[in-house]
C-alpha cells in the first residue's frame, strides 16, 4: 500500500492503474507505427519522463528515442501563455515517423507550437500520444491522436507532473491541495 502525501487531496489514479493504461496506450503505438522503418518517440521533458520510461518497455516497434524541454508554466501552476524552448531535438526527424509523448494537455498552447516547429521539420508522420487530457482550459484548436485519462479540471501532481519541480516522483497521480500552494 502505497503511503498518500499529505498535499494530496484525492487519488485520482493509482499505481496501478497507470500501468494497466500505459499498456493500452502502448498497444496503440505499436498498431498505430507498426509499418514503421524510422519511428523516433520524442519525450517532453520533464513531465512525460515517467510515462516514456514507462511506455517504451512495451512498446514492440523498433524506433529510437529524443528529447525536447519546454516551459509555459514558468514555476507557477498555471500556464504563462509563451513557450519558451529550452532543448531542442537531437536528431533529424525529415521523412521519419515521430510520436510526441507528452504528459497532461491543458491549455494546449506548449504542444501546438511544438507540433508546429516539428511540422516544418517535414516528418513522414507526425503523432501525439498524452497521459492526460485536461480540455477545459484548452486556448488552441488542439487535440492528441489518443490520451490515456480524461482528467478533471484540478491542479495534478505525481508521476511527472509537478508543483514548483517537486513531487514528480509520486507514484499515483493525485488532485494537489491548494491549501499547501505557497503564496
């Protein structure tokens, strides 16, 4: 039994639950890419490490893995409204397949300009694949090609996602008490 963080107001999905719907999702990909030669899965850093970590254990196409970190959120829990590129890719995607892995949807504008900036790197095929899906804040015409759960409109934290960096490491994912936002 895993221990609940006192900032936790509910457990939303537990353990287990998350690893019975990342086999699902994985399921997805692998019908979804499995002509692919070239399937690079691209991993939103920070937040989606976890579900990568997780996801590609079964993920039977063979493809390779990269990185992007972006912010929009700036260290508060409410998205700035610019996305600020931090790292960008490390490989070239022209004419490769490319699945973005992101962790929660939400406003929607960091992945719509990310989608744009690897739309004009001229990909085969471009997907995206997010844990969360939060539509209720969405601020762009925006939608992943599958997401996992479709989530309430509350502050989450846990298995990647943060509040001011910390509390990626639940195991659960959680509706964070917002009597415990500092001021």
């Amino acid at each position: 039994m895993t221990l609940v963080d006192k900032r936790i107001k509910k457990v939303l999905y537990s353990q287990v639950e998350i690893e019975q719907k990342i086999v699902e999702l994985a399921d997805w990909v692998n019908e979804e890419f499995k002509d692919s030669k070239n399937l690079i899965i691209v991993c939103l850093l920070k937040g989606a490490m976890p579900f990568m970590a997780q996801l590609i254990k079964s993920v039977s196409v063979d493809h390779s893995i990269d990185f992007m970190i972006t912010s929009s959120y700036a260290g508060s829990h409410a998205s700035s409204g610019s996305v600020k590129i931090i790292m960008d890719l490390a490989n070239d995607i022209e004419n490769k397949d490319v699945l973005v892995v992101e962790d929660i949807i939400d406003s929607g504008i960091t992945l719509d300009k990310i989608k744009d900036i690897l739309q004009t790197r001229k990909p085969n095929k471009l997907k995206i694949l997010t844990f969360l899906d939060k539509p209720y804040n969405r601020k762009v015409q925006l939608n992943a090609d599958k997401f996992g759960f479709l989530v309430p409109n509350e502050f989450l934290v846990g298995f990647g996602l943060d509040y001011k960096e910390k509390m990626r490491n639940l195991p659960y994912i959680g509706i964070f008490d917002e009597k415990f936002l500092e001021k």
